[in-house]
C-alpha cells in the first residue's frame, strides 16, 4: 500500500518475457539462493522475495502502476541490494499515549493527516536506533489497512544509491511489542516513480545516521 496521491493512466500490461517462462526463472533462481541458508532464514529470504514479487507486480498492472506506458512497457524489474538478513532486525514498539493529528510534509504542497502511533526501538550494528512510526486516519478508514503502519526514514546511501528523499517501511499493528522490522523490505514512495505523485517526506527524527544497504535501490534519474 502506497501513502502517495495522485494519478495513473490505465495501460495494457506488458510482460518482457512469458508469465510461464519467467515464472520457472524465478523459481529456479529462487532454489539455488535457498541453498546454505538455515530453515528460518531460508523463510526469511522466501518472505523477501515474495515481497519484491509483489512490489514489481504493481508496477507492471496497468491500474496500480505510477509508471507511463512507455516506462511500463520497457519495465525489466526494480534495482534492489543483495539480500542481507542482518537488516532484518527485532525491535521494541512503544504505543504512543493520546496521539494527536499532525499534518505531514510531502514532496508537494499537499499537507495529509497522520498521528504518531508509536517508536521503534532497536539495535543494528552495534548503534541503538529509534524510528517514529505513524499512521494515516485516511488509509486506516479504508476496509483491510485498519492496522497498517508507516514508517518513513532517511539514511545515508540518500541521493547516492537511493531515492533521495528517503525510503518507506509499512507493517500491522502486531499483538506483542517486540517484532521484527526487515529493512529489506523497504522501498520508494510513488514520487521517485512519476512526478503526478506527492509523496510523504520522512521526518527530520527518522533519520539514521548510517548506511541502510538493504531493499530498494534507485529507480532511473529521479523525478524530485
């Protein structure tokens, strides 16, 4: 689920090779990057991958894709780091008392509404990090994102391997406190895809003073 607004022109999906041949492909590659890897990792990477599948799935369907006929067409996948697990790390939410709405910067001069539902606390590296992490009263109202939660962050691979204004994580609000928060899994706001779209800008507090080479990388030459 995209935080951004805007618009899309409704396409025919392409596909560059055959949805049958590149679907053995991807389950060929897919057994050999499962070799060594333990059975929990191995679920982990599995998780991953099923997860990048969606997110280049959207691209290329004509009625949720940021991209143009001409991008989509010419569409062969998304830049993404090498899988590092050491980014999947287990973090400590702590719920925010009596949050109040906010009004969020975006990459326009569109303003939406969010709270603060809570921080993360985690260690990665060795450094002790805290992100905000935050909810929309827009998308929570629509029917199965009730419990869906963003977090938009900064770091420094920023403008050089990555989207410059940074990156997002999403996930439900969990049952327990301690959950795990897989940076592989990060990706662009609709605005590093298309210049139609205004895109949340992650505070000045989610930055993270260090190298975050997991998830997406840069799509082409940016649109902001």
């Amino acid at each position: 689920m995209d935080v951004c607004s805007g618009s899309s022109i409704p396409v025919v999906r392409t596909w560059s090779l055959p949805d049958r041949i590149r679907l053995s492909l991807t389950a060929f590659f897919f057994a050999v990057l499962m070799q060594g890897y333990a059975q929990s990792d191995a679920n982990a990477v599995a998780d991953i991958l099923k997860h990048r599948e969606k997110q280049e799935g959207e691209l290329r369907d004509p009625k949720k894709s940021p991209l143009e006929k001409k991008e989509r067409k010419r569409f062969a996948g998304l830049n993404y780091y090498e899988i590092d697990l050491s980014y999947r790390v287990k973090v400590k939410l702590v719920k925010t008392e009596n949050p109040s709405i906010f009004k969020m910067k975006t990459t326009t001069s569109r303003l939406p509404d969010y709270i603060k539902y809570g921080d993360v606390y985690f260690t990665l590296f060795g450094q002790e990090c805290k992100l905000e992490v935050y909810q929309s009263p827009g998308v929570s109202g629509k029917p199965g994102y009730e419990d869906y939660l963003f977090i938009p962050f900064t770091d420094d691979t920023n403008g050089k391997e990555t989207y410059d204004v940074g990156r997002y994580l999403e996930f439900r609000i969990p049952k327990t406190e301690v959950i795990i928060l897989d940076f592989n899994k990060c990706y662009n706001p609709y605005c590093s895809y298309s210049p139609v779209y205004s895109c949340p800008i992650p505070p000045e507090v989610n930055y993270l003073p260090m190298e975050i080479k997991a998830g997406e990388k840069k799509f082409r030459s940016e649109a902001h």
